[in-house]
C-alpha cells in the first residue's frame, strides 16, 4: 500500500447514521386520548350528547396522529405498528366522518337498522383487534394488554348496539377506559425509555 493509498482509507468518512425517532409513543398516545374520551362517554360518566366533542380529538390526534405513527412505523420496517396505527388512525377518522356526516342522513332510517349497522362496523374492528391481539403476542406484554381489552371493548361495543343494550354500552366504556390507561403506559414507557436510554417503565418484551 503507498502512502497515497493510505491516505485515501484514512480520509475515507463513516457512513452518516440515520435514526428515526420510535413512533409508537405518538401513536399509543394519540390512541389512548382519543379513547379516553369516547369511554367516558360510554361508560355513563358524561352525558351521551356530548358525543360530538370527541370529534376533534378523532380526526387530529386519534385520527392523523396515528395515521402518521403508522407511515412512520412503516419507515422504521416494523409490519405490526404500521399495521395497527396505521388502521386505528383510519378508524379514528372513519369515526369522525361516520358521526359527523353519516349518522345525521340517518334519522329518516328505522332506529333498529342504525344501531345494527353501528354493531357491524363495530364488529369489523373488534375481528381485526383480535387478530392483531395474536401477532401483539409477540411483541410486549404492555402491547399486548392494550389489544386484549380493546378486543373486548369493541365486542361489548358491538352487543349493545346489536342488542340495543346501554348496559353494554357502558361495560364497553369501562373496558375502553382500562384500554386507554394501558395504552398510556406503554406510551409512557416507550418515550422514558428511550429519553433515559434504560429501562425505568418495563413492557416485557417478548
């Protein structure tokens, strides 16, 4: 090797290291908020015609919040968070959308026919939360807790619209509101963790 040669591996620079913040917080976050208010909501804590405040949180925070964690998520290569923020984000706004231009067109419809198709969309999202709860199996237990109960949240959900039952409604707000606290912790642990590069708040990942 000559001199030049030597030179040259020498004045060589690193590769520049790219780190893309971790997403999920945001996303487990947004999440967790929007829920939070809705269960209230459903839980009887707050009267039900305060519904429409949530709208807010459901297309910015719940909605784009999660969409974007999502996009990020995908960045990042991790299939199962671009998946669930991804679909949760989507859900937020189709949320927003259903109640805020859908549900007023409805009034003229039988009250039965509304509440079946409100049990339906519900019941699509409680299949997709179940499947996605066998793939959070490998991911943390904290994750994992997070879409045990939202499962059960979106099936409590789904009968009482089905069977026109507030009593379900509110066990589905109960349920949504041990979603939320979930998601907030892991949420919490995910930016902790991350700001003070060790474990403070353990998710058991698995």
């Amino acid at each position: 090797m000559t001199i030049r040669d030597r030179d040259d591996v020498v004045a060589t620079p690193a590769p520049a290291v790219s780190r893309v913040a971790d997403p999920a917080p945001l996303g487990l976050a947004a999440f967790a908020g929007t829920t939070f208010f809705l269960s209230v909501v459903n839980a009887g804590m707050i009267s039900a015609t305060v519904t429409g405040a949530v709208l807010g949180l459901a297309l910015f925070y719940g909605g784009l919040g999660q969409l974007l964690a999502g996009m990020w998520e995908f960045a990042r290569g991790n299939t199962f968070g671009a998946l669930a923020f991804s679909s949760f984000g989507a859900f937020w706004l189709s949320y927003w959308y259903l109640v805020d231009h859908v549900l007023a067109k409805l009034t003229a419809a039988k009250a039965n026919d509304v509440h079946h198709a409100i049990g339906l969309y519900l019941l699509i999202w409680a299949i997709f939360t179940a499947y996605m709860t066998i793939a959070a199996t490998r991911v943390s237990v904290a994750v994992l807790g997070v879409f045990v109960f939202l499962t059960l949240t979106f099936i409590a959900l789904a009968v009482g619209e089905f069977a026109i039952s507030t009593g379900w409604t509110k066990i589905g707000g109960w349920l949504g509101l041990i979603t939320a606290v979930l998601a907030w912790y892991a949420s919490l642990a995910g930016v902790m963790n991350d700001t003070a590069k060790r474990v403070v708040f353990p998710t058991f990942p698995r």
